[in-house]
C-alpha cells in the first residue's frame, strides 16, 4: 500500500468545488488556474490512478479563459467536472469501456451535462467505467489509496478521480452500488438522489425503474451545489443541531457479511452520534419482505436489460458472453412479482424511516477488496437502488496504512434535501472521530 499523496499547500487543486466557486466568482483565483491546476495532479498522478478515458486539455483550458473573461454565472462557473463515460458528451467520445464503442462521438450533451454547462462547469474529461456500466471488461482504474485495490464499480474513474484530487466534482450513475461503492472504497463524499429527481436523459440506460445518475464532490456542501445545480432554484441548505437529532441505524438484512471495518466504522459513527447528543435507534427492515429486496433487485434490473441491451446483442455477435446470457434468457416468472414487490416495499419504507432525521447504515461490506476483476460487492446498496431511496455516503477517518470505510446516511423518497441538512452537520462530527485503528 503506497497511501494517497495529497496535494501541496495552496495547490488549487485541493480546493472543494463550493470553495473553488467562491474563490472565481470574488476574484481570487481564475478558472485557468484551477484547470490548469487539476491537469497537472492527472499528468503527476495518471500512471498510479488511470481514472480517465478522454483528456483534451487544451479545450479545457480554453473554456476556462472564455470563463475568466465573463462574468460569474451559474452555480459551478469556472468549476472543472468529470463524466462518467456511459453519459453522452458532445465533442467527446462516449466508448462504455466496450470495445464496440470506442469511436462513438456524440454531437449533443446528455441532460445532466447540458444543466452543468448552463451553470458554468468545465468538462474536464470522461471517466473510466466498468463496460456498460453493468459487468464485462473491467476499468482500467487503480484506488488511489493502494493501486493493487479496486477503486469500485462502476463509476470507477469518477470516485478516484475526485478522491485523488484530480478534479473537484464528478458525475457517476448507480442501478445497483455504482455510485456509492466507489464512495466508500476511495473515501469520499458521493450522492445517489432519490430515483426519477435528476434527469438521465442521454446516458448508457440499463435499468428503466432503478438507473440513476448520481455524483462525488471533496465535502457534502459539493454535493449540496451539484444538487442545487439540477433542481430549480433550490437554496443550500442549512445544518441543523446534532443535539436531539433522530438518526436509525439499519444494519440490513445483509448485516451478516459486514466485516470488522464496516462494523467499526457504523460504531464509530453511532458512538460520535450520541456523544454529540444525537438518539440513535435501532430499525429494521420487516421480515421476511426484507429479505427479499436483493433477490428482487436482481430480478427486476436482469429483467429490464433484456430489453434495454436487446440491441447491442443484436448488433454485436460477440457481445460478452453474461450480458448476451440475460439478453438471451427466457423472462423469468417472477419478473412482474419482483416489479410490483418493490412498488409495495417503497411506500412502506418511506413509512418506516419517516420518523428519523437519517437513517444510518453500511455503504460497503468491507473495505476495497484486491482488484481490478474484483470491483467488490454491491449489496449494501441495492436495496436502497431498489426502494428509489437517497442515499449519502460519508467518509470517516483512518489510521495509516488502512483503507478508508465509512456509512451510508438514507431517508425516505424525495427527502433530498433534508437528508443533506443531516448530512452537512454529520459530517464535521465524523471529522473529529479518532481515525479507525488509531
């Protein structure tokens, strides 16, 4: 393990990107500068980490002088972004990590990077995914905390990328754990919103009723301005009190395979919680049906696929060989039984956890495991993916020579923007914890 080299004092490059924004629209730093700043971290850093597919710096550089010579508009001006290269970029080319695609150079912007344009974003490049987004040929992608580590799947490049501090912001996409796995095993703040809140117009679908588009930032105020960004004339919100807070701790009907780093990291939390005067509950999921929610995330996502990836199987002979097996499969009968579970299931959670600030819960079954072939496990996650839940993963900290681990914060559907309340005030309390293994 070579550990993760921070950048230099004053270096632009580890800047957040709400500090960023502020520093461009007072004045005090230029666009250019932090461009330029975020390429020299990829060109020092890109042979460890490998995070991206398309780099043009030279374009990016002139978009951010064309920034620097306007003035501020939009929530993200001047601001360099990562996308995930399953979501359409015009200009650049949206190969999926398949090697049928890699000419494939759409002319017109997905809808999320359409909103970040408007707002004043940079795109900076595309970020190394698992193939499809789904399975298949892995990342190339190394954590930057041990390149020997996966750094997750799928949104493999956009979570390193941001934890190396090679850019400040980046768009990943989740159907199961593609967006919060990634969080965990790289150490960093990341959001998957409530399913059907953001547009997903213009990336590679997999799941029509699970596929959502999600994002890393350095803090939970990044994630607070990306989803500001996509919602209309949303405000930041504003932490409340930690003391008297209800938080439930849901351990999941998968608490069986959580490891010693996640179980220390959900006592680390539940401990500073209750320190700060927090109560912290005890919730589970009712049984059996809870048992039942990853069997039925597999059930339906499987089931959409036949038709969302009919075409490449139709198109591409030697297409690898599991996703041309789900294409290829007779539907299963329980496909429509599995569609309206989760219907039923969602009212009834929301019910559930209607009553607490959060809900708190393990992001990972442990920390990364030794990669690329194996990016991990999503089952912490998909029943939240399934359920159309938030879900906000926050990092704690870590003793040398260990990886990073922390927790999942969830709430009911469409509490977004309560959820980031909790989460920006949960987040200066988890600094202070003692490091895991300290």
């Amino acid at each position: 393990m070579t550990g993760l080299p921070r950048p230099a004092s004053g270096d632009p490059a580890a800047l957040d990107a709400m500090a960023a924004a502020e520093k461009i629209r007072a004045g005090r730093l230029t666009s250019e500068a932090l461009v330029r700043a975020c390429l020299d971290r990829i060109a020092v850093r890109d042979e460890a980490v490998r995070a991206w597919t398309h780099l043009d710096p030279e374009t990016a550089l002139a978009a951010a002088r064309a920034a620097d010579r306007s003035e501020p508009q939009g929530l993200l001006h001047g601001v360099p972004v990562g996308i995930k290269d399953v979501i359409r970029t015009a200009g650049m080319p949206t190969g999926m990590n398949s090697p049928h695609h890699q000419s494939d150079g759409p002319t017109q912007d997905a809808a999320a990077v359409e909103i970040l344009r408007h707002h004043g974003a940079i795109v900076l490049g595309k970020l190394d995914t698992v193939e499809f987004a789904v399975n298949g040929q892995r990342a190339a992608t190394r954590n930057p905390h041990d390149p020997a580590r996966t750094p997750g799947g799928s949104s493999s490049g956009s979570g390193a990328a941001v934890a190396d501090f090679q850019v400040p912001l980046a768009l990943g996409t989740q159907t199961g754990g593609s967006v919060i796995r990634p969080a965990a095993y790289c150490g960093v703040p990341a959001m998957k919103p409530s399913w059907g809140s953001v547009p997903i117009e213009g990336m590679r679908s997999c799941s029509a009723s699970l596929d959502t588009l999600g994002w890393y930032g350095r803090s939970v105020r990044d994630l607070a301005l990306l989803w500001r960004a996509f919602q209309w004339q949303a405000a930041l919100p504003v932490a409340p009190q930690i003391a008297g807070l209800r938080i439930g701790l849901c351990l999941s009907p998968v608490a069986d395979l959580l490891q010693p780093p996640a179980l220390a990291a959900l006592a680390m939390a539940a401990e500073a919680l209750r320190g700060a005067g927090a109560e912290v509950i005890p919730v589970e999921l009712p049984e059996p049906e809870g048992a039942r929610l990853c069997e039925a995330h597999k059930t339906v996502m499987q089931g959409e696929m036949r038709a969302t990836f009919l075409n490449e199987a139709l198109r591409f002979p030697d297409l690898y060989p599991e996703l041309r097996g789900i294409v290829t499969a007779p539907m299963q009968d329980d496909f429509l039984d599995a569609l309206d579970f989760a219907a039923a299931m969602r009212p009834r959670t929301d019910a559930l956890f209607a009553p607490f600030d959060a809900v708190l819960t393990p992001s990972a079954p442990d920390v990364a495991p030794i990669g690329p072939e194996n990016a991990g496990s999503a089952l912490c996650n998909r029943i939240w993916t399934l359920l159309h839940l938030p879900v906000i993963h926050l990092p704690l900290p870590h003793g040398p020579g260990l990886l990073p681990a922390g927790v999942s914060l969830i709430a009911p559907r469409g509490r977004d923007a309560a959820l980031l309340r909790t989460a920006t005030a949960l987040e200066g309390l988890f600094a202070t914890c003692p490091p895991r293994g300290a």
